[in-house]
C-alpha cells in the first residue's frame, strides 16, 4: 500500500539508496566491509561480559547444505544481538579434517590417474591431503561469508591443525594414564570397502528387499533333537556357536544344555536359554553368531561362548575350513542356502522379505558387523559427569522436553571405539615395543627408539569433542580460555546430541578442574557449555526429509542468488522452534524476499519525507496513531528479547513480521500519509524512532538490508556495533489503541463494501458518516476518508446506499452515493450473509440461555457475556433485515 510521496525533502545519503532492493548488488561489499572493521573479531582484553559460541565444524570435504544454514543463521542472530547489547562476542569458526570422506576423495583423485595410497606409501599420501586441502578446502568459508556470518576469521581453526593435534595427544594421554582408554577385541561396525571400523552416526539404516531363510540345524528326523532357526544373513551360520531360547518356553526345555552338529564345520553349537530370546517371534529360537551380531556378542559375553570370525576386512569368507571360504558375503549367502538345500534343510523361505540394514554413510555398502581389535574409551565415569551437568543446572538443554533422551543416552552408554584403520587423522599416540610392550607417548614426549606407532587413527570425533577448549588454546592457560570459556551456548541439531555433544561434555568434563581452564583455580569446576540449544530438521514443504534419492534438497546458495541472503536467513529463523522441524519451500523465501521489499519501501518512503532521529514531543501531542505504534513497537520489542531469550526465533520473527507489514507499513505509514498532508511536523520524528528500533530487531536475522537502511536514516557507523534497543518507558495508551482499533475497522469494512460493489481502488466516491462523535473518531474522518477513499458530500447529497459498522463505542453509519454504481444485488448478497451469521450468533446463544443445565453450572461472568452476545446479535438481525427492505428494487 504505498503511493507518490507527500514530498521530496532528500535527506543527506538518500541519493546512495537505490530505488529497489536487490540484495545481489550489495551483500558481498557489506560483508566485507565488517571484517574489514574488525567488528567479529574478539578481544579477550575487554571488560565487557564475555558471550561466545564455537561454530559446530563442518567437514573440510562438503559444502554447506540447509542444515547448515539454519546453524549458522541461529548462531549468527544470537552473536550479533549480544554484540549490540554489549558483550564482548567471540564466535570462533573451523573445519573438521572428515577423516573418512577425506581420506575417500583423495583416493578417488589417485584412481584416476591408476595409483592406490599403497603406491605412494602413509607419508607421501597424507601429504597429498593437505595440498587437497589448501587447494580445495576453502570452500565453506567462502559460503559462510555469502551468508554473512559474523565470526571471527582471526580465529579459524581446523581439527588436524597443530594446536588442535597437541590438545588431542594431550586428553589421549591423560586419559590413558587414568585407565580410560584400553585395546580390546569388540564388535564394532565395519566397512567392507573402507576397511575400517565406523561410527554409529555413520551408519544409515535403510529398509531393503532380502530373504528370510529359516533353516535346520541337528537331525532330519522329526523325532530326534532338532531346532528351526531363521535368518536374513545366511553365510552368518558358518560363524554360529550357539542356538538360544527363552527360559521359560517348554518347547526347548529338554534341549538346553545339549548342543547340535553343524552342517559344514566339525563344531557343535550348544543350546542356551537367555533372556533376550521372543518366544512368540518365529520359532521361539535364534541362532546366535557372536562376533557377527550385536546381540549375538552380548548373549556370547553372558554364556562365554567362542567368538569365531569368518570374514576378513574385505567382506570375504574366510578361516572357516569350508568350501565357501574366499568367496564375497553376498554370493557366499546364495551358495549357504543352495548347500543347505541340497541336505534339505532348508524349512522355508520368504522373499522379498523388507527389513532395515544398516549402510555406510561414506561408502554406501551395508556395514557389517565384525569382531574386530580396537581401541576403546571407557565411558561410565565420563558419561555419569555428562549426565549430573545437566541434572545440577551447570549446563541447560532447551528445549527441556529433550532432557529425557539425554540421560536415556548418557545413563545407558557403551563404551566407544576411538580407533579407525584409515592413514588421515590423528594417528593414535601409541608405541609398540619389538616384544609386545606398549606405551602412551604425550605430545612433549619422544617414543622410545626403534618402537613403531599404532598404525590406526583416532574417531573424527575424538578431537571434535575437544572442541569448545582446543579450539581456544587449550591445553596452555590462553586469555581466550580465560575470557570465553566455558562457552555460553551450543547451538546444534538434536540429531547429533549424543554422537558429538554428548562426547563434548565428557571431555569438557575430564579436563574441568585443569589450571589451564581453571587458571587460578577460583571459578572451580567448568562445563563445556552453560546451554545447549537444539533445534530441528529442515524438510521440505511437504514436511519430507530431504535427501538426495528424493530430488528434494535444496541449495541454500542458490537461495541467496534468487532471494538474497536476508531472505534465506528470515526463512529459516522464522520456521526454527526448539527441537521442531521445520519445512520450507521456495515459496517461503520468495514471501521473506517480498518482505526484506516491502521493509525497504517503506523506509525509502519515511526517507524520502525527510524522517531523521529527531526528539519526539510530549505524548500529549502525539495522535492516536503516534500513540498506538508506539506502544505497539514497545510490546514488540518486549516479545522479541523475551523469544530470543528462550531460543524462540520462530515467535521472535513472526511478532516482528506482522508488527512490521501488518501494522507499520500497511497502516502507520499511511496514516502518516495523512498527517503529513495535514501538516503534523512531528510524523517523520515518529516514522524514524518506530524504523529506528525495528531495524535493529531485524538486525540479527536480516543484517544486509538492515544495514543498507539504517545506516542511511541514521548516518550511523554500523548496526553491527550499534546499541540494542532498551525499553522506553512508552506505555500502551488504551485510549488510543482502541479508537485506532475502531478505524482500523471502519475502513476496513468501507473497503469490503466497495469491493463488493465492484467499485475500483481509488475510485473517489462522495460521502457522510454520522456517529463519529459518539464513537469518540472526530479527529479520524480526514484517515477515514482518505485510506477508503471518500470524498465530502456536495450540496444536495442524495445517498443511494450505505455502510453500517458497529465499532466499541457507537454504530458508525456510512452513507454513499455512487450514482449509479451500486450493484444492488451484490449488496443483497452481502447483507444476507451479514444475516444468516447474525441469526446463527443470536440462535446459539438463546439456545444456551434457555439451557438450565448450562445456566446452574456456568460462571455469572460467562453467562454475562453470553446475555451481552444475544442482545448485540438481535440489534444486527434487526439492523441488516431494515437495510435489506431499504435496498431499491433490482433493475
């Protein structure tokens, strides 16, 4: 709703503002110009309070996908609020080295030119990493800046940089010394085709078409000892040990204790009863491979069984003695099953069975489980400090529904395998002796000589969970240590709350009471983190997770080409609630690039009325308008620190979003319109104060076209460094806010009358309102008139229809005469909708009324308002069926 301006009075500045926003022209040039500043750049020397946030490291391999976006959005608003409300701000950004999907892309780089890593030795290739990485590393950081994250590039840091490779050998030592980390033989999650032990978090479980094989194992005979056992990994059996039942079922009492022939090996597999077993699931007994299976190792712990292993690294059969050894485990499974046919003892099979496996992030093949030696870190201690951080209040999950899932994780968890049989990463800092002997050698520490290091290297996210302090200079006592840790908050995705803060707050707890944290030992125990922040997932529109095998991800880049940056930023920020997903589409940002306009026009317009921070007069000399938007401004301001406080950013950007189009542009500017071709002088002081403050509360999620304007309304140096806006003292005025309310309605129900009859915008039609006084809106008929566009009535005024609207004070009558142009059925159609709802409100509520029922158990003040509704609904009816006897005959 914006027109010609009332005047041109070109303000010092206004002539760098474009006459339209197009964000491409100018995001590069801001952003660059505040690194240039200095303005993200942390001083730990200042006396200012100390807010600081470490960015979650993305992999040096990947790109920054919408995940990412919305991480780097939340944090971004919450450093540049606290930057502006005085806090000294360290927002310290990184990289993570991504081991595996490191260590894979250089591979495929070399296969190219027909070499493996073995070709060029552990020296020469990881060598040719890092020139990977100093070529093609860079990638994020400059996505980043397209965002316009406000860290502090001084600071960047990366997980295999040296100060980071100190720390890890550090915490590896200590940990160590303290009999936290041992070698044992486990099962882990194995890749075939990476040849390493891999993380849970990254395995994906996908539903899959397999087979279900139920097969026999002892005699043929019915009447002899047998058991019928199931399985969708066939070739598994040659590593079976054991059959298991439940206890109690009575089907199998007789045969524990006993033990049956296996088919192909000189093995018996004694019959167990365990616990664990379903009787009622398919025949009441499992099979049971324990170096092949996670319950299968857990029921060959508590009965000590013998753990064979029959496949090598490469997913092969192998040292089984069988004429399947050497053969793949997917064609190892067809020739199990044809071998058992051909002795009969196959009982059933289902095909296409689905069922969930478990699939390489990296490598996309399913992982196998596999008895492997590894090394492990004992977590209960570390994980029972993790848990009491958050039960004493030393660090605060939001939202507080997830607590739950919290300790479910911390208070159950297994011991972790540390160890990855990769060449990139931190080697593990073992040393092995010539005759079995092993030390631990710390970072200031030389191995003994002739002594070879652990071939492994340690889990991604070992180093990752240092850091909150590595980052920072830690294991040495820094000023940054000193001034920025603990950190103030996380901000992460809750599906990573076990896999990596979890594994952050065991180590932030292990090193809490070093001098190097605690430097002169008088803050006593720190946590990591005094809140931990989770936000949801993106999907998209149709609230689908987005993944590559649906079409459906989307480049957050390619956003900011079409939208611009603030767009994708308000986007995400609007959509983000603790711990919900969110799901956007294009359409979302095209409405936030519509808003990041509709923001600018209306500024340019205050601009172009010479609006300039100039001191406001006494209230008293304010108009209602005046009065109203800002006391609303007040209360939005109010909301916004009150959402933000609270990690609510979804409620935050919808208060500033219709406080922002709904009531300032679409109806303070052009009241202000009015003012100003009335001569009230004062209207532009008001235009500026309201644009003043909502700038600012933009600010943090929307800081390009925030920027733009504000520094030309204000001459200011930056929104970056500017004052966050405080409370004003400026009290809502009842009065006012309810006879702005009362026009807001008059006009808006004289515009539906128009539009009802067909009558273009615009279109001048003459005019008499009567009752404005009784409804105490004397001093609103030249708005009324002007944004409903009505003219004086001449000499001689012959109305032809008219417009009754019953506002808080009186019924306001509008009566028109459009000459003609009245579409008198139209109106009929309109006052006979008008009729029926006013006849259902005054049906319902005399049918409540003659309800005793009702009336013995209902408050008197609900029966009140009740009474209140009828009356109102019998005057209406009374009111639309005099109106529609009024309306001339249809030509």
């Amino acid at each position: 709703m914006t027109s010609q301006p009332i005047a041109d009075h070109s303000p010092p500045g206004l002539d760098a503002l474009p006459k339209s926003w197009d964000p491409g022209a100018v995001e590069s040039e801001l952003y660059d110009g505040w690194v240039n500043a200095g303005y993200f750049t942390a001083d730990p020397a200042s006396d200012k309070p100390a807010y600081s946030i470490v960015l979650p490291p993305p992999n040096v391999t990947g790109s920054l996908h919408m995940g990412h976006a919305l991480d780097h959005t939340l944090m971004d608003a919450l450093t540049r609020r606290k930057r502006m409300q005085g806090y000294e701000v360290l927002w310290l950004p990184g990289m993570d080295h991504a081991g595996i999907a490191t260590q894979t892309v250089v591979e495929k780089q070399l296969a190219l030119d027909g070499k493996t890593k073995e070709d060029l030795g552990r020296e020469q290739f990881i060598e040719r990493v890092w020139d990977w990485k100093r070529e093609s590393g860079g990638t994020i950081g400059a996505q980043m800046r397209r965002l316009g994250d406000g860290v502090d590039w001084s600071r960047d840091r990366f997980t295999m940089d040296e100060g980071l490779s100190r720390a890890v050998r550090t915490i590896f030592k200590r940990l160590f010394d303290a009999g936290l980390i041992y070698q044992a033989e486990r099962l882990v999650n194995w890749s075939p085709v990476l040849q390493t032990a891999i993380s849970d978090l990254e395995v994906k479980y996908e539903d899959v078409e397999g087979e279900l094989v139920s097969f026999r194992y002892g005699s043929m005979s019915d009447d002899e000892p047998h058991i019928v056992v199931a399985t969708t990994r066939l070739e598994t059996m040659l590593g079976d040990t054991a059959i298991a039942v439940h206890p109690d079922d009575d089907r199998y009492r007789a045969l524990v204790g006993t033990t049956l022939a296996h088919p192909f090996l000189d093995r018996r597999l004694i019959v167990v009863a365990d616990s664990h077993v379903d009787p009622e699931f398919g025949t009441g007994a499992v099979k049971v491979t324990p170096a092949h299976d996670p319950n299968d190792f857990e029921i060959g712990l508590r009965h000590q069984l013998p753990m064979p292993s029959i496949l090598d690294t490469k997913g092969r059969i192998a040292d089984t003695g069988t004429q399947f050894d050497g053969m793949d485990r997917f064609a190892a499974r067809v020739a199990v099953r044809e071998a058992l046919a051909e002795q009969g003892r196959i009982v059933a099979e289902k095909r296409p069975y689905l069922h969930s496996v478990g699939h390489s992030e990296r490598s996309g093949e399913p992982i196998e489980p596999r008895l492997s030696l590894q090394w492990w870190v004992k977590v209960e201690s570390l994980a029972k400090a993790a848990g009491d951080a958050v039960r004493n209040g030393a660090t605060v999950i939001h939202p507080a529904s997830l607590e739950p899932r919290w300790f479910a994780w911390v208070d159950n968890m297994h011991d972790w395998c540390i160890s990855r049989q990769l060449w990139w990463g931190h080697r593990i800092p073992i040393w092995h002796g010539p005759d079995g002997q092993t030390v631990c050698v710390g970072p200031d520490e030389a191995p003994p000589e002739g002594w070879e290091q652990d071939p492994d290297v340690l889990d991604t996210w070992f180093s990752s969970a240092l850091w909150p302090f590595s980052t920072m200079g830690w294991p040495d006592h820094t000023p940054e240590l000193a001034k920025f840790y603990p950190t103030t908050v996380l901000v992460t995705g809750y599906d990573i709350l076990f896999f990596w803060v979890a594994r952050m707050m065991m180590f932030g707890q292990f090193v809490a009471g070093d001098p190097a944290v605690t430097g002169d030992g008088a803050r006593g125990p720190q946590v990591p983190f005094e809140h931990v922040f989770l936000h949801g997932l993106i999907r998209d529109e149709h609230g689908r997770k987005m993944s590559k095998s649906r079409g459906n991800g989307i480049d957050p880049l390619d956003w900011v080409e079409m939208f611009g940056a603030d767009a994708l930023r308000f986007t995400l920020a609007r959509g983000a609630s603790p711990g919900g997903d969110l799901a956007i589409g294009e359409d979302h940002a095209r409405a936030s690039r519509n808003f990041a306009t509709k923001l600018f026009n209306a500024t340019r317009f205050a601009l172009l009325n010479g609006a300039t921070p100039a001191p406001l007069p006494a209230t008293s000399d304010l108009t209602d308008a005046d009065r109203w938007i800002l006391g609303r401004l007040e209360e939005v301001r109010a909301e916004v620190d009150s959402a933000l406080d609270s990690y609510e950013f979804n409620r935050a950007c919808e208060a500033l979003y219709h406080f922002a189009w709904d009531e300032f542009c679409d109806w303070y500017v052009e009241l202000a319109k009015v003012q100003l071709s009335e001569g009230i002088s004062h209207t532009t002081a008001v235009l500026a104060a309201v644009l003043d403050v909502l700038l600012k509360l933009l600010h943090p999620v929307m800081p390009f076209v925030t920027e733009v304007l504000w520094k030309t309304l204000t001459g200011g140096e930056s929104l970056v460094v500017a004052d966050w806006p405080r409370p004003t003292g400026f009290a809502v005025d009842p009065g006012a806010t309810q006879r702005v309310g009362d026009m807001q309605k008059l006009i808006t129900e004289v515009r539906r009358f128009r539009s009802d009859q067909g009558l273009a915008d615009r279109q001048k039609v003459p005019a008499r309102m009567s009752d404005v006084t009784a409804a105490g809106l004397d001093a609103h008929v030249p708005a009324v008139s002007a944004l409903a566009w009505l003219t004086p009535p001449a000499e001689g005024f012959t109305p032809s229809a008219s417009v009754e609207v019953r506002l808080s004070g009186a019924t306001v009558v509008v009566e028109v005469d459009t000459s003609g142009t009245v579409d008198v059925a139209a109106e009929r159609r309109r006052l006979e909708k008008d009729l029926a709802a006013a006849q259902k409100e005054l049906a319902g509520t005399t049918g409540k009324l003659g309800n005793q029922g009702f009336l013995s158990k209902a408050p008197a003040e609900v029966v009140d308002k009740i009474r209140t509704r009828q009356q109102v609904a019998g005057e209406e009816v009374e009111r639309i069926t005099a109106r529609l006897a009024a309306l001339p005959a249809e030509r």
